[in-house]
C-alpha cells in the first residue's frame, strides 16, 4: 500500500487555530495520521520543513462547470492550490435544465460554447465528470436561469405556477442525484423578471436537503440591501442556508456602504444560516453589461464576438478611436466580456476580512483575456491581505479559503487536516507564496506553491503539474439536517 508522509511542515488544520509542527501521512487517499514532527525527517519522507501545509483550498464560486470536463486538467486552479471547485453560480450552470440550440441566454455563454451543453439531466452531467476525471473535486448548484432557460418561451417574464413546478421537480432530481444547492443570478437580463415568488417557487425543493441557495443578488448598486433582503426571505421559505455571491458594493455611489452591509448579514445570520463569498480584487468581471457602463467605472473589454481586435482595450479609448460614446462602443462590441473597475479598496478590505466571507475567485476560465482571479486568488489572500498588508492572519485566512468553505457547503469530508478526512492538502512556502497574474497579463501561475495532492494524489510537485486527475465528483450527502449540523456556524 502506497504511503507518503510530508514531514515538519507548519500544518494550519482549517480551523482558523495557529500552526503547529507535524508529519502529516497519507494513505489510500486519506489522511492517515497526524504527529508531532519528527527531526529530522524519516528517511523516504518528502522533507517539508520551513513550509506551511493547509488542507487543499476549495474556491467557493466558481463558473468551471464545463471546463472540468473539457479542460480537466484545471492548471489555473492547481497552481494555486485548488483542490475543489463549486460550480453551478449566478444562475447558470450546465448541470441540470441546460438550453440547446445554438444561442445561449446571457450570461451562459461564460460557461462555454453551447454545443458543450449536452447535459439533460444532473445526473447525466455528474456522470461526465465521472467518466473525465477532472484534476480537481466538483461540487455543483443548479443554476436557476439555466432552469427558466429549460422551461420558458421566452425569460422576459415571470415563469407560471406549472413553469415553478417544473423548475422545482428539475432541482429536486438534481438535488436527489447529489448537487449541493441552487443558485440564482437575478440581476441578469435573462432572471429579473423573475418575482421573489419564482424564486421561492423553486427553492422550495431545498427544504428537507442539506442543500444551500446561492445568490448572485438581484443588485449590487443602490439596491443592495433591499436585495439582501430578498435573499435573506427566500433562504428562509427554503429552510436552506444562505451563500450571498461574490459580495460588493458596486460603482462610485455605492463606496462606502460596506459596513452597513455586513451588519445587515450579521442581524440575519443571528437567526438563520448566513455566509458569503468574495475575491480579493477591487474590479469585478461578467459579460459586458450596458447599465454598468457608467464615465466612474473604467472598463477592459476581455471578449468580443463583433469586434475580437478590441479584446484587452480600455473601452473609453476604443470609444475615442471610433468617435462615439462609450455607450454605442459597448454595443457595437456586443456580445462582449468586460472587467469593471468598480470597487473601493475600503470595501474590499472590510468584506474579505469578516467572519462570515469565504474566498471565492469567479473566475471565468473561457474569457480570452480573463480577470486575472481566475489564475490568482487564492495565493493573493495571503500575499496581499496576509503578508503585505496584515489584514488577516495566516491561519484566518487558511480558513476562509479551507474548513469555512466545507462547512458551508457540506463538504463532510473536506476542508480540514484530520485523520480520517479526504487527503486534499495545499503545500507552500508562506513567504513567497504570491499571485502573479495581472490585468494586463492574466494567465500567470502562482508563485510558492509546491505541493497539491487531491484524493492523496500528487496533482502538483516541485517541478509542476504532474498531470495526475484524481479529482471526483462530489455528491451531497443524503438526508442530513440542516439545521442541526450547520446551527452553530456562526459562532
Ligand atoms: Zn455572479
Ligand atoms: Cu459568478
């Protein structure tokens, strides 16, 4: 039976407790002991000391849901010291109620081409990732405008009683045959005309599951905290936890609301369960949406299927080499991506570091020219927050990026070091641990990570990608209560 003993890391288990000096062995892909470190290392040992050892980082939003199966080898989320990624957010997902034909409801075209789409039930989806093997673990929602995308003529609208049923039998199905939860993006086009009463419609099939509802709220500008509101109300219709997506204050009017914000998240997780996500970067990135462009917010355009040539530009300069206003270049590049520089440090500053925030990057793995937190946000947590800018300590950070995550989620068996546990770990150097990804230069690989195992399978060593693909399909455990398990989560 195979064995590996990483020895004398500093190993930080996921709590959020300091580290402490251990030898940490695998076997069969589990944890198999934790010990004090012994020194030196046993000979056939891999010799750990003077680096941090973590359980593997789980990025909580993620919009990998095609690309695990077409491009499993997940290299930006390896080099960073992923481990498992949850698909399935802001309302679309390829796992369940997916639409065919040839043109994709915005934003699904951010998941991938639409003949990639080909996935008729949850259950056929979870089985395509069975049969690719992906690099890392896949935990998947099930996308709300992807259901409306199923089931109505046209998603302009609100769906009728016999459209809610038919979204909510599909959810259920997939909630039966292992996906995580359900999530919505309602301020997209294509889902804001849904009512709350939809939504709740739908959720509804939650109950009873340990399923959470994730939501990309219906605003991030000036109407915040009435959409927080709503998230809060249908969390509770559906008697599921609550996960508010990559939580922001959106565009110059909104700076400063923060505070107010997480206090409005504080009052409700009091009595219900309540957490959020958020990547550590002041510019945010979707499909290229005209309400947003605004003369406050500078805007990169990362895709164009009118006007590729433009990919990588500022759109106020591509407006002034055309002639026109920024408003008619946006819709001249149309369908586009772009990156909005629309965040106050502040802000940033205060959501990432609240108890209830895990790290999420919304990375968009099909953009020409991604925002760079697809290659980078998880070693930027601790270069910047931790290392540069004491922010948060090490262990803190560890665990929004670790055990939080898990918990959230309910990932039983991941997220901590613990014997017994899944032997997912993360292996780096804390002091030179560093994004290098940048907007002008997006697809670089962390510095300082030099161990990944998923499943106990060495995914990474010092020399690189070892090209392993031991990643699984997660499946939710079955009839678990919510509430029980997950009731003392806030503490
Ligand atoms: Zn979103
Ligand atoms: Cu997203």
């Amino acid at each position: 039976m195979t064995e590996t003993t990483i020895a004398g890391a500093m190993l930080y288990d996921g709590t959020g407790s300091e580290g402490f000096l251990a030898d940490v062995t695998i076997r069969a892909g589990r944890i198999a002991a934790i010990t004090p470190a012994s020194d030196p290392p046993a000979t056939g040992s891999i010799d750990a000391r003077g680096l941090a050892l973590a359980p593997g980082f789980i990025d909580a939003h993620t919009h990998d849901d095609l690309v695990v199966i077409t491009r499993p080898l997940m290299t930006a989320k390896v080099t960073q010291g992923v481990t498992t990624v949850v698909v399935g957010n802001c309302g679309i997902s390829a796992g369940a109620g997916c639409a065919t034909g040839d043109t994709l409801p915005d934003p699904m075209v951010l998941l991938g081409a639409p003949e990639a789409f080909r996935y008729a039930t949850f259950a056929a989806y979870a089985a395509a990732v069975d049969a690719t093997g992906p690099a890392t673990n896949v935990a998947a929602l099930v996308g709300h405008t992807a259901l409306r995308a199923r089931h109505l003529d046209r998603l302009d609208r609100d769906a009728s009683v016999a459209e809610r049923s038919a979204m909510r039998a599909d959810l259920a199905e997939a909630l039966a045959a292992g996906a995580f939860g359900f999530s919505t993006g309602l301020a997209y086009a294509n889902a804001i005309q849904a009512s709350t009463d939809e939504v709740m419609a739908v959720a509804a099939a939650l109950r009873g599951t340990s399923g959470v509802y994730c939501t990309h709220l219906r605003s991030e500008g000036s109407g915040i905290s009435a959409a927080i509101d709503e998230a809060v109300a249908i969390a509770r219709h559906a008697t599921a936890p609550l996960v508010v997506s990559h939580l922001k204050c959106a565009g110059a009017p909104q700076h400063g609301r923060s505070g107010a914000i997480l206090e409005q998240l504080e009052v409700a997780a009091a009595t219900h369960p309540v957490g959020c996500d958020c990547y550590p970067y002041t510019a945010s990135s979707s499909t290229l949406d005209l309400g947003q462009v605004v003369p406050e917010t500078p805007i990169m355009i990362t895709w164009s299927d009118a006007e590729p040539a433009q990919v990588g530009r500022m759109l106020s300069e591509i407006a002034a080499d055309w002639g026109v206003a920024p408003l008619d270049a946006a819709k001249r590049l149309q369908p586009a991506g772009a990156v909005y520089h629309c965040m106050a440090e502040a802000d940033v500053d205060r959501i990432l570091a609240h108890r209830l925030t895990m790290i999420g990057s919304d990375g968009l793995p099909c953009d020409p020219r991604p925002h760079p937190r697809l290659w980078g946000s998880f070693p930027r947590v601790i270069a910047h927050y931790v290392r540069k800018r004491g922010l948060l300590s090490l262990p803190a950070a560890i665990r929004k990026m670790t055990g939080l995550a898990a918990d959230r989620f309910g990932l039983v068996d991941r997220g901590y070091v613990r014997a017994g546990m899944a032997a997912d770990l993360v292996l780096f150097d804390p002091a030179r641990i560093a994004d290098r990804a940048r907007y002008d230069d997006p697809e670089q690989p962390a510095a300082g990570v030099l161990g990944v195992w998923v499943n106990g399978v060495a995914t990474l060593d010092r020399a690189g990608m070892t090209g392993a693909r031991a990643g699984q399909m997660l499946r939710r455990p079955e009839s678990q209560n919510v509430f029980q398990r997950r009731g003392s989560m806030n503490e």
